[in-house]
C-alpha cells in the first residue's frame, strides 16, 4: 500500500499541532508555578536575528495550513497574527487542527504532480506538490516546530523527546 499525499500531510501536521499545544500547556503552568512573567517565555528567541515563540506557533500553524490548501488547489483561510498570549496561541493551534480536519482527503491525493507557485518579496519559486510538501512544507513546519520546543527548554521549561513527540 502506498502512502498517499493527504496521509503524509494533514496527520502529520494535526499531530505536531497537537503535540506544540500540549507543549504550550505545560510551559504556561511551569512560569505560572515558578511566578515568571508570560509574556517572557512569549517574547523569547534563540538569537536576536530569530523569531519569538509567539511568530514561531504563528509560523508552524501557517506551515500547516498552507500547505493543505495548496495541495488542496483551495484558498487558505486568513489568520491575523495578533497573538499575544498563550492562550491566543492554543485558540490558534485549535483553528489551524480544525481547518486540516475539515480537508478534504480527495482533493490533497493525487496533488503530486500539481504545480505550486510560492512568491516572495524577491522571486516565486515554482514546485510539483510532492517535492513542495516534502522538501520544503514538512521541513518548513518542523523546522518552526522544533524552535519553538527548543525556546521554552532554553527557559527551562521541564520537556523531553515525548513532549515534541507526543504520545507514541
């Protein structure tokens, strides 16, 4: 049995989009517990040049669902990115699961070979779907994914491997 364009996409990002709510849970009980301020852990970076937690859970979720409607040939819904809170973030991350949920399987398979056109402020750059999804959405999704995890573990946030994993 071959795996198909919508198993390799939708469950993998509705699980990391899961997995990154359970993580943001977790992190706002341990400042809560610990009585450090939110909006530290929110405005947190790896490196000056990098994002904030908060434009990375913008970014995994915009990952998301992009690339779903993309594949899908549909036009991805429009969100603000006005979060400032985690509970804002998790409103977020519970909007994007349910926009993937609601794909619709048949238009996502057979999107192989669907032209994908990405414009940036300097050039477009131009992809079938099956090299856009796992050459540049899947690593584009965790790549936000992971910086995320990895901010609030450099604040100290008690997670592991199983926290970005989630329940295997």
């Amino acid at each position: 049995m071959s795996l198909s364009m919508y198993q390799a996409s939708v469950p993998v990002f509705v699980r990391g989009l899961t997995n990154l709510r359970a993580i943001l849970h977790k992190s706002r009980d341990h400042a809560e517990a610990r009585k450090i301020d939110l909006a530290v852990l929110l405005s947190s970076r790896l490196y000056p040049d990098m994002f904030p937690l908060t434009r990375q859970v913008q970014s995994v979720s915009d990952a998301a669902k992009f690339c779903t409607a993309r594949l899908a040939g549909v036009e991805p819904p429009r969100f603000e990115d006005t979060e400032t809170t985690f509970d804002e973030l998790v409103a977020r991350i519970d909007k994007t699961i349910a926009y993937l949920q609601e794909a619709d399987a048949s238009k996502i398979d057979g999107s192989e070979e669907r032209a994908v056109t990405l414009k940036t402020p300097s050039r477009s750059i131009e992809f079938d779907g099956q090299s856009y999804l796992l050459h540049f959405a899947l690593p584009n999704f965790f790549f936000h994914l992971t910086t995320a995890y990895a901010i609030l573990r450099h604040n100290g946030v008690e997670l592991g491997k199983l926290d970005f994993l989630g329940g295997i």
